[in-house]
C-alpha cells in the first residue's frame, strides 16, 4: 500500500497548521477542538517548519507549568522534520515513525505539503488490507 492511497482515504479539507508565531495555548486549543494529536507549523500552510504534538506540549506543561502556554509554537515545536512522498510505502513509512519514535509524517509534493499521515493512519490501513486479503483467501479456499 502506498501512502497516497492512505491520504485517499482521509477526509478531505485543509491541513491543520499552525504559525511558528502562534501561541502554545491557541495551538492546543486547535488541537483539542479538531480532536488531532499534532499541528504541522507553517507559515504558508502548505511549507513545513516543524509539528507541535501534545506530547510536546505535555512535556513543558510538566517542566515549567502552565506558563508555557503563552509561549510561542516555534520555541516548542520539532524543527528537524522527516517527510514522505506520495510515493513511498505505508511499511517504509511505518518503520520510520517506530524507528525515530515520532508519529506524524507530512507528505510533500516538492516543496509543498501535500498531507500528512499518522502512525495510526497507516495501522488502520494496514488493517484493512489484513482483512481484505484474509476474506480472499477464504473465498479461495471455500471454492466461491
């Protein structure tokens, strides 16, 4: 399976960012009401600067507390991003996020943000997959 047709399967609409500029408490308050565990930081919304996660913000909540929240996105965010292509394989895909530990990828188009998947994208997908092969092989092996 590749990751284009993981990002078919996605709702269409626009991908959630946030500015570098943004504050960390307006970022959470988009990633709580959009039910999402990461923001791709941009300043165009189709460039890539970096992802805010929840856990980012967790772990400076449990630092310094709630006086994170005024700070900027850009002085949480990751910077040192890891992009797929369309192109590329959902277990190519998977195996970097388990490798590095991450669990949202952007995909480019170039230079251009094209999507983004997540670690449980690709799981469900993989799911599915499992399934439809299972019950092919079933219907083989019954003779239908």
């Amino acid at each position: 399976m590749l990751i284009k047709q993981i990002l078919q399967g996605k709702s269409s609409g626009p991908i959630a960012t946030v500015t570098p500029d943004s504050s960390v408490g307006d970022a959470a308050n988009v990633l709580s009401s959009k039910g999402i565990g990461a923001l791709v930081v941009s300043n165009t919304g189709t460039d890539v600067a970096g992802i805010l996660s929840e856990r980012d913000i967790v772990r400076e909540l449990g630092k310094r507390g709630a006086g994170c929240m005024s700070d900027k996105v850009s002085d949480l965010m990751t910077s040192n991003i890891i992009t797929t292509t369309a192109d590329q394989t959902a277990e190519s895909v998977l195996a970097q996020m388990t490798a590095k530990r991450f669990r949202h990828m952007p995909v480019m188009n170039g230079a251009e943000m094209i999507g983004i998947v997540s670690i449980g994208d690709i799981v469900s997908a993989r799911l599915s997959e499992i399934s439809t092969e299972k019950d092919a092989l079933q219907s083989m092996i019954m003779g239908h």
